[in-house]
C-alpha cells in the first residue's frame, strides 16, 4: 500500500477483487464486510477498483480472464455499489488481486485456486493477496497444528465412536467441519444432552470428516 501512496498515476493503477456477493450486501454487511471495507480503502486511493464473481474466471488462449466491473462504492444502504463499466482483463495485467471467495472448499472453490495459481504472480506486476497456494495449504482448522501450545484439546476424525470417546473424557466439546465458514455447522455438545448422538452423526453425515475442540 504504501507503494502505491507513493505512485503518482494512481489512476493507472487496477485493484480487483474477486470475491462473490458484494453486489448484494445486507445493511450489516455494507458496515461490516471485510472485502467491502477493503474495496472502500482502496477506492479512496484514488486508483480504479474492479470486482469479479469467481465464476467470472476462465482460461483463454493459455491465460486467466475475467470480466470485472468497475464499480464506485458508498456505505450508503441500499445504494453501497455501482456500476462505472464492465471489460474483460487478463489477471497479469492488474496490479493488485485480492482473492476473497468464502469457503466451502468445495470442487468449485479448488477450481478458481487452481486458476489464480496460473496467473504468474511470483515474477510479475501482478500481486495476489493472499498466494493463492497459500490458502490451500493454510486452511484454518488444520494450520494449528503447527502451533500446538497454543490450541485446545482438539481430534480431526471420521470415525463416531472416536468422536464419542473425545467427548466422554472432555465431557464438553465443540465439533465443527472442516471447511465451511461463518459459524456453519458449529454445534456445541455436552456429555449429558440427549440429542448429541444426532448431532455427530449429523455433522459427519455432512462433512464427513470433522473436528471436535
């Protein structure tokens, strides 16, 4: 950022977002949305901003495209984005890429990471927040295990009865998938409650594998 303070053309200067549902901000998300207030701090950099849907993204002749908007933006509800223009770009040619889709890491979501991987950021202008490579590997609720010391008691399973066993020597425990966001399928448990039985076979009927805290 402070590169860019530093350069005199701000105006030549492309920040695009990828990220989905900007367009249809609630009130809540328009005062507290972390993509949005990222769009309004570089809005007022004074360099254009652009935002793109991840499903916008395909390959064309051996190079990632997208079709982005150009958008002004308010904290104003009910009026927070509008449209300046619409073009095509080739991702190596903006300077700034911040990569905001939400999980699930789901197909879809492997798909637009293997994608912006593409886009040969490492030895160009392009910059992409965050590495995209990183943010596979990184994934929250494994990425603690390098720091052990400072976790809780935690078993990442598929197995029920393991979740079982992890719960009677805890007797309280918080089990959550893998690779949802935002709360989603977070369920607090208690030895005692009789309807923890459905809920572990719930979760892992979803997730298949998850974990318990």
């Amino acid at each position: 950022v402070s590169d860019i303070k530093n350069n005199t053309l701000l105006n030549d200067v492309k920040i695009a977002f990828i990220a989905d549902d900007i367009k249809n901000l609630s009130e809540f998300g328009v005062f507290h949305n972390a993509t949005f207030s990222l769009m309004l701090a570089a809005q007022e950099l004074n360099t254009k901003v652009l935002l793109a849907e991840s499903n916008n993204l395909k390959i064309v002749k051996n190079k990632i495209v997208a079709k982005f908007d150009e958008v002004i933006l308010k904290r104003e509800v009910g009026n927070h984005l509008k449209i300046k223009s619409t073009n095509e770009y080739f991702l190596d040619s903006l300077n700034i890429i911040f990569a905001r889709k939400d999980p699930p890491v789901d197909a879809n979501f492997i798909a637009y990471i293997q994608m912006l991987s593409l886009v040969p950021h490492d030895k160009s202008e392009t910059f992409i927040v965050n590495n995209p490579e990183g943010i596979l590997r990184a994934n929250e609720k494994l990425y603690i295990f390098n720091i052990p010391d400072f976790i809780p008691w935690t078993l990442v399973t598929s197995k029920k009865e393991e979740l079982f066993a992890f719960l009677h020597e805890h007797r309280e425990a918080v089990i959550k998938p893998l690779f949802n966001k935002g709360g989603e399928g977070v369920f607090y448990l208690n030895v005692d409650s009789i309807n923890v039985s459905s809920i572990i076979e719930e979760s892992l009927a979803v997730n298949r594998t998850v974990v318990i805290q």
